[in-house]
C-alpha cells in the first residue's frame, strides 16, 4: 500500500470521527487546519485550548499555522499553552 493511500485512510478516519462529534482533538498545526479547511472541524464551541510544545513548535515554524488557527476560536477561550 502506498504511503498516499495510507494518509488518504487516515483521513477518512479522522473525518468519521469528527462528525460523529469529539470531546478532544490532538493533532499538527498544519493537520488541523486541515481539518478546519475541509469543514470537518469547528473549533466556535471550544471552551479552553491546550498548545503541547507551544515553544518548539513556534521556534520551528508553526507560528503563522498557529495564529491561523487561533482565528477559527473565540477570543474568550482559555488558553494554556505547555511546555
């Protein structure tokens, strides 16, 4: 199997799990906003937002990717962001 028909099975995983509806999502910055961009994930009902390695990953690059995705959450939301 090819590792494009993997990532295509993956994908359809994710997306039957997120419209069954999800208590928590992990994942990438860049899978995320996948997710978003597709319109499998909604993120105007999040109540508090964990970011797991905040510092790596904005020293890595991620920060556009992460403030793009910031946009798609209410600005009440809490934050946390760990490290």
């Amino acid at each position: 199997m090819s590792a494009e028909l993997s990532a295509m099975r993956v994908m359809a995983l994710h997306e039957m799990a997120l419209a069954e509806g999800v208590e928590l999502v992990v994942g990438s910055p860049g899978r995320i906003l996948e997710h978003i961009r597709r319109g499998n994930l909604d993120l105007s009902e999040v109540e508090v937002a964990a970011l797991d390695e905040a510092d790596e990953m904005l020293s890595r690059g991620f920060k556009d990717q992460i403030y793009e995705i910031f946009q798609y959450i209410s600005k009440t939301v809490s934050y946390t962001h760990l490290t």
